[in-house]
C-alpha cells in the first residue's frame, strides 16, 4: 500500500457522521448554514447549540542517539500495524503536549527520552488529528517490545524504511527532522 494512502489517513473525523443527539439536551442535531461561519455545522434543533468537532492532538517525538541514529518502533496496533513510526500517541486531559510525548516513547519503546525541541506540527484536512512532533534524545532506558510494538530498532537516517512508513505524518515528520539536522 503507498505510504500516501493508509487507513490513518483517509477522510474519517472521529464519527462526525454519527453524531445525531445534542449533548446538552438530546434533542437531534441537525446540519445547518452557518453564514457567520461560511459552513455547515451541526446544530441542535432544540436549544441550538453549535457541536464543534475539533481534531485530536497528538504528541510525538523522534528519539535520537548521540551518533544521529533515531529509534522507531513496527506498529503492533490499527491504524497503520505493522508498519514503522517514531513513538507518538493521544494527549490525554491534564497532561502537557511535551509530557504525553515522553510517556509515549516510554510506553511504546522502553526508552526515556528527553526533549530538545519543537520538531514541527502536521495537520491534514481530511484526518481528524494534530501531531505535534517533537525531537529529542534517549537518557535512558532499554530498548524493548511492548503491547504497542512489534520491533523497536535504531536507524540511521540512510537506512529508514520509507515504503514501510505508517502515515503520511511520519514521513514528512522524519523528512522535516534530516532537513533539520543537516542544516
């Protein structure tokens, strides 16, 4: 399958065609113009509350040796199983961006990583996430599988599987991180 058309990067916005009831008072949603806005948006028929439907943040971070090699992980979880990523996951409600990137890379590699900076953040029209990827370094820990990965590897930057990548983001995440580092 072409890294440009995996099942995370398909049009689907976490439901958005199931939503039919208000969460404040249950009375149906309905689509409706919005002329301040220009769009379409889900309203709700009974007291008129507006749903927003806004995307997930993701955090992300590639972790680097000090020898430039990054670590990546073969996916053991849908969307994209199978295929290789840096650790990235959900930010989960009273975690910091940052902070949920350092637990992903722990919960999906063993490895402790320490961030360096603001890689870039990648957003698609059609897919219902933000990532927020980040580089940083390993400080500790041992590289290991875990539920969320098949195998857990060290690259250089010559040697990235890129037809093997999981999603769209991960490419140009990883493009963006060789640029950055050659500079």
């Amino acid at each position: 399958m072409p890294a440009d058309h995996h099942h995370h990067d398909r049009p689907h916005l976490s439901g958005e065609s199931q939503l039919k009831f208000c969460p404040l008072c249950g009375a149906p949603l309905v689509e409706r113009y919005l002329e301040e806005e220009r769009r379409e948006r889900k309203v709700c028929s009974g007291c008129g509350y507006i749903f927003y439907l806004n995307p997930k943040i993701v955090a992300g971070v590639v972790p680097r040796e000090g020898d430039g090699r990054i670590w990546l992980l073969r996916r053991n979880i849908a969307p994209g199983m199978g295929r290789w990523t840096f650790p990235g996951g959900y930010v989960d409600l009273g975690e910091s961006v940052p902070d949920a990137a350092v637990r992903e890379a722990f919960e999906e590699t063993c490895l402790n990583v320490r961030i360096d900076g603001l890689l870039n953040v990648y957003s698609y029209a059609h897919v219902g996430i933000a990532l927020v990827a980040y580089f940083g370094s390993v400080v500790g820990g041992k590289a290991a599988l875990t539920p969320e990965s098949q195998e857990v590897r060290v690259f250089r930057p010559e040697d990235i599987p890129w037809d093997e990548l999981a999603f769209t983001s991960t490419r140009d995440a990883l493009r963006d991180y060789i640029r950055y580092e050659t500079i």
